[in-house]
C-alpha cells in the first residue's frame, strides 16, 4: 500500500514522499529447485529491474532480490507452486494509468512465466500536490495476460476471529492456530497486541486483547494468500491463565469478492467473520 509521508525536519522545508508503489504477488508452478538460480524480471513501462532467485537459511525460502532493486522474497506454496512477493517503489510522479507492468521468470532459456497488465492506479494521498498511487497485483497461474485492469487489493484480513472471555486477572497464553499451523504468545491483562506467524510470513496474523464492559475479547486478525484459504478450515484459540483454559475450535466457509472483477481475479479474495 501507498503511503504519503511529510517529515517536518525543518520548519521552512517539509519533505514529502511515497512509498511501496507496488505490491506484487506472483503465484507460478514449479519447484524450489526449478526456481532457484531463474531471474525475475519486473518492468513498468520500459523502466525494468532484475533480481536472482537465492536460497535462504531454509531449502523452501529465499530472496530473488533486494530492497534496492525488487524488494522480492519468495517461499514454497501448496501444489508444487512458488510464491513470489514483490514491494517497492518507483518514481510516483512518472506513473500513469495505462502502464503496463510486465513479470517474467526465466532460468537457463526456460520461460516459467510471461505476463504482462495495463494498470489503473489506487489512490493512495498526496504529496507536493501529485497524487500517490499503488498497483496491487496478484498474479496466479489461471490469471490471463494482456488485460487493462484496476489494481486493488483485498481489503480485508482473510478471517477475523472474535472470542469473548472473562477480564483476565494476569499475564496468560495465548495459542492461535489456522489447520495444523499454530502459534502462542504470552499477553499482558491490560489491552494488548501480539503478531503470530500464521499463514503468509509476508503478512503476519494479530491477536488483540480487549477490555469490554463486563469483561474482555480476543480479536485475532489471520492474514492469508487467498490461494491457500478454503473453505472448512479450522480456526483454534486457546486462552490458558487462571483457572480452565478457554478455547475456541471452528470450521469456518469464506465468502468471495473480486474487487477488481472475475476475469482479473481468477482467484477471489476471501474473508470470514465469526464470533463466539
């Protein structure tokens, strides 16, 4: 997402910028050991940066470039597929509705993707009375090249979990689990947050502790790649502190919205709410 940031560093000079003009993920088939080596190739309009796809501390992660050029991680997906996500920022006075954003994955002469999309930009504020503008692409393997599209995001979290419990009198555990992923924290009993690896390392799960009138609620935010939420997975919260844990275990069905149409988003965003 955009952000436009003034930073007062003299009162006579105030400097404006924005940040993360694009936010791409990039879902294609193949194997980590396919992947790694293969170049990354992202070009708005003519202007185009490179990256090499690394291996990192563990055989199903890496980089495939830094924040200097790509801004690009990558990890293992479900299916014999790899995810790849791009944020970083171009020239914002440069863009214009109409770019078209190409992304292309090649190893050894090998095409492993080749798409390519004219953009229409969000509006993300101002700065120096220019617009900020973000394009929020996600790329999957059925998603068709060559469309003019506006480029929205999901505006959701993929689940957003609310749990009511008594006002805990001390510190107490919290356990968070999505399917077999699960994750813990120890929060305090004055309102508070905790980030879980849930999901997409990318875009880590929250848990909120909050004081209500006659008692309190656990708010756990699960931030998931579309692609891998389906319908029946199971959502777990576990509060142990004083006295008999408190636990939640729910199969949850999503529901689907394309923000941007179906034949840009062949794969819908998902969100549930569901409250106990």
């Amino acid at each position: 997402m955009a952000i436009a940031a003034c930073v007062d560093s003299n009162p006579s000079d105030i400097h404006c910028g924005c940040y993360d003009t694009y936010d791409i993920k990039a879902r294609i088939i193949a194997t980590p050991d396919a992947f790694v080596g293969s170049t990354i190739t992202l070009c708005i309009g003519t202007d185009c940066k490179e990256g090499i796809a690394t291996a990192g501390n563990a055989p199903d992660s890496g980089d495939c470039g830094n924040e200097s050029t790509l801004g690009c991680h990558w990890r293992m997906g479900p299916g014999g597929t790899v995810l790849i996500h791009m944020g970083s920022l171009f020239e914002y006075q440069t863009l214009r509705d109409g770019d078209t954003y190409r992304f292309k994955v090649e190893r050894d002469g090998n095409v492993l993707r080749d798409f390519s999309r004219s953009v229409v930009y969000t509006n993300t504020g101002r700065c120096d009375m220019n617009p900020c503008v973000s394009a929020v692409l996600r790329i999957d393997p059925e998603s068709p090249s060559g469309l003019t599209c506006t480029s929205r995001g999901c505006d959701n979290s993929t689940a957003t979990v609310l749990l009511n419990i008594p006002a805990m009198k001390s510190q107490f555990k919290l356990t968070a689990c999505w399917n077999d992923i699960c994750d813990n924290e120890y929060m305090t009993n004055s309102p508070d947050s905790a980030q879980l690896d849930l999901g997409d390392p990318e875009d880590h799960s929250w848990a909120f502790y909050e004081l209500r009138d006659g008692g309190a609620r656990i708010r756990l935010l699960f931030f998931g790649e579309p692609g891998e939420a389906h319908n029946g997975d199971r959502y777990r919260i576990r509060v142990e502190g004083v006295g008999d844990p408190i636990q939640l275990d729910q199969p949850l069905d999503y529901q689907e919205t394309w923000p941007n149409g179906s034949e840009c988003d062949p794969v819908p965003c998902k969100h549930v709410l569901f409250e106990q």
